[in-house]
C-alpha cells in the first residue's frame, strides 16, 4: 500500500472541502471493506483518502415517511436488521444480510456498498492480466479466459465483468433515488441512473462526479414491499457472490391476479438490471408455476453466454421462477 494524506472531517461541508483538496485520485473512505482491499492489490493508488465515517448526519435511519430514508453511512446490518425493514421490505433486508459475514456487515455502509468494484479475478489479478477496467487501452482478459462468473447482459468489446452487489439490485427493483453533495450543491440521481454499462469505457462506473459524496439513499413506500424477496443463488451458501440473483416485489388482488410486480437481476449483468418486459407478463395473471417461468423466459431474452457461463441462463430463469413464488407467498398472506 502506498502512502497517502488522511482527513476525517465531521460535517459533510468539510467532507466536501476534503475531496476538493485532495486532488484528483482522492477517495472516499466509509467502512473500507471494498477500498483497504483495493488499496492493497495496488488497483486503488489514492495519494489521498477522506474518511467519512464521523459524519453522524450520514447514519440515520428513518422508516416513518412516506419513504425510507438510509443516510450512506448507515451500516449494513443496521439496515438490514431495522424492524420496520426487516417487515415491510424483506427484499431489501436479505439483500443485504445475504451478502457479507456479520463482521464485514458491521462495518461496511449502505452507501459505499452501492459504489464497489467488480470482482472479476482478471481485474483483481494484477498486471499479469490486461484489464480495461483497470488500465483503459490493455484489452480484456476475460472476454477469452473463463468467463463462468461473467455477464449475460450489458457487456461490451471491451469489458464483460458482472457488477458484484446485491443491495443496489433490491433498491432497483423498488425505484429508489440517491441523494448526492459536491462543491456545486446537491442532487438526485436515479439508483437505475447510478451506474454504467462499460461501452469504450469501463473504468467509469457511475455517474457520480470525482468530487461527489453519496449521502442517503430513499425508497418510495409500496404495498409490493410485503410480497418481496430477494433470491440469491451461489457456488456456497455462505456469503458467495451471486451465480444468479433476483430481486421480487409483487401486490397481488383479492381475486388472485397479479396488479403490480417487479423484477431485477442481479450476478448476471455489468450493472443493476431491471427487466420491465417480465413484469408486465404477469401483471393482470394468476401467478403459477408456469407464469412465473414465463417471465423467468422473458427476463432472460438477449442473454449472450459466452464459452463457461451458459448455465446461468437457465439458472437464471429459475431464480426468478422461484422468487416470484416465493414472493407470492408474502404477498397473499
């Protein structure tokens, strides 16, 4: 790891004052479970780093409104753990408990989860593997190599690796925006306009700027929260990265037809993925096994596999199949 300057500003003004002075290259340090990593294999060379961790306007839950509001410092466990959570928006807890060891979730906040990087092995695998993502202009190593964990969806001549989070797939599925601050003010970005496809350019990731700080994260309140799940499917039951994921929120009528419904993938693309042509296979139906694998089918049109990864399409489809049942179940109790 190599040296770097180091502030930890108390407010979000000084945190902002931070980034600026600190140059190009600085980066922001919330739980550090992504970033210290980063730093170590020599793929993040920051010259230096403001620590927002004592910013206490950043940690606030509040689930009273009309929404729920996470600020981005807010740990992930005390997220997934909040009973209102836990209740009313299952996908969104188990996103996240699914997703890290109890120890990384205490550390590890809600924002800077939605920011990390991939974890292709090319990537991470150092200068022995050209990586565009990590040095533009070198190539792809993987677009040749073994691809299994690889995407189906978004990716291009230029990168093919899977965006790795969970916590971003259920906030997809649940139209969430995210709150940003840099020195020109605040903004809201769309969570489905957060993050990029890689195209020519896969080392950008998101569309924040170099100088912007996430600082909470909303999602409109919805009846569809109850009937969700989110469906992780993994080499290893504990706290693998997904093969395959799904993100399912349904209402369901009295009369056992399907009124709203949301789908999103996660462990198959470059970046959050909604698929709006499932869900509207389903709305007005009954939800069976057979419908429910319809739109599995539908989520999974346009998959492209490449020479290890093909059993994920159909792994795929009865991710969805079975979160959609699943779903169903909370939705109709």
């Amino acid at each position: 790891m190599r040296p770097f300057a180091y502030a930890a500003p108390r407010t979000l003004g000084q945190a902002v004052e931070a980034l600026a002075d600190g140059g190009p290259g600085t980066r922001v340090l919330a739980g550090g479970t992504t970033l210290y990593d980063l730093m170590k294999l020599q793929i993040e060379k920051p010259r230096s780093v403001v620590d927002i961790s004592r910013i206490s306007e950043l940690t606030r839950i509040t689930t009273s409104g009309r929404e729920l509001v996470f600020g981005a410092g807010a740990r992930m466990a005390d997220v997934a753990e909040d009973p209102v959570v836990r209740r009313d928006y299952p996908a969104l807890s188990e996103s996240l408990w699914r997703a890290a060891s109890q120890q990384l979730r205490n550390m590890a906040t809600v924002g800077g989860n939605l920011l990390q990087r991939t974890r292709c092995s090319y990537f991470r695998g150092g200068p022995a593997f050209p990586c565009n993502k990590r040095e533009p202009g070198s190539g792809c190593s993987a677009i040749d190599g073994i691809d299994r964990h690889h995407a189906l969806f978004g990716a291009s001549d230029a990168c093919i690796a899977t965006y790795p989070g969970d916590w971003a797939i259920a906030l997809l599925a649940f139209d969430a925006t995210v709150d940003v601050v840099g020195p020109d003010g605040q903004r809201t970005i769309e969570l489905a306009d957060l993050h990029l496809e890689p195209g020519n350019t896969p080392e950008r990731e998101h569309t924040l700027a170099a100088d912007e700080i996430i600082v909470r994260i909303r999602v409109p309140k919805t009846a569809a929260g109850r009937g969700s799940t989110y469906h992780k499917i993994r080499d290893r039951e504990s706290y693998a990265f997904a093969l395959t994921a799904a993100a399912v929120g349904l209402t369901v009528s009295r009369r056992g037809r399907i009124e709203e419904c949301r789908i999103a993938l996660g462990g198959v693309a470059t970046r959050p993925w909604r698929v709006p042509a499932a869900e509207q296979t389903l709305i007005g139906a009954r939800l069976t096994e057979d419908t429910a694998r319809r739109a599995g089918e539908v989520a999974f049109e346009g998959a492209k596999v490449g020479h290890h990864n093909g059993f994920r399409r159909e792994l795929g489809i009865r991710t969805v199949t079975d979160a959609l049942l699943i779903a169903r179940t909370r939705a109709t109790r």
